[in-house]
C-alpha cells in the first residue's frame, strides 16, 4: 500500500534525475534503447531535421510523453520550425488519434456482432 501524497507531481522536468539510475538498473536494455533511440534521431539521415523533428512531436502528441514534447518542440524549432508548422503538426496527430479511436470502434462492433451469434456446436 503507497501512502497518500507519496508523489506531489508526475513528469515535472527534475524527474529526469532519475534517468542514470533507470539506465544503470537495466544496462543491456538502456544500451540498446540508447543505440535505437541514437539511429533513429540522427542528422544525416534522408529525411531533414526539422521534418524529423515534426514527426517525432507528432509521436510525443499521440503518445503523450511530456519530456519527448519538451525536446522534440524545443528542436523542431532549432531546425527551423515555425509556430504554424507546429500547430498543423498538433492537428495532424489529433486527427490520426481521433481516427484510432473510430478503427478501435470497428473493432468493438467486430466484438459486438460476434458475441451476439449463437455459439456453434
């Protein structure tokens, strides 16, 4: 049982003190998700650096992760990103997250209709 209160806040900047000692407690793990990570957000790769940077915001909008939107705003806007570029990137992931809810709501129509059929013998 945790007691009440036990954290004030969740994904405050200062959390990110906590990142060698995550990467220490699973060093195979850290070490290959530090080489991907590296790879993927490299700069010589065919897609631009801002446009890879807007995809990986959309990404951090999709999947929420606060710190990815800290940095991800932070050097879209270093590789030259507008606000607007920056505002339809946030429309965009809207519109594809609000879609995944309406192929998820196929799914449970899916779920549904099988459900409502007579098991077969």
């Amino acid at each position: 049982m945790t007691k009440p209160g036990i954290v004030a806040a969740y994904a405050e900047p200062s959390d990110m003190a906590f990142a060698s000692g995550l990467l220490a407690a699973a060093p195979a793990e850290a070490k290959a998700f530090v080489a991907f990570k590296t790879v993927s957000e490299r700069s010589d790769g065919v897609i631009p650096a801002k446009y890879r940077e807007l995809i990986a915001l959309s990404a951090a909008l999709t999947t929420q992760c606060s710190y990815c939107l800290d940095v991800h705003t932070r050097q879209a806007l270093e590789a030259g990103a507008t606000r607007e570029e920056l505002a339809e990137t946030i429309f965009i992931a809207a519109a594809l997250r609000a879609g995944a809810a309406v192929g998820h709501g196929l799914l449970v129509q899916k779920i549904a209709d099988a459900a409502a059929k007579p098991a077969s013998a």
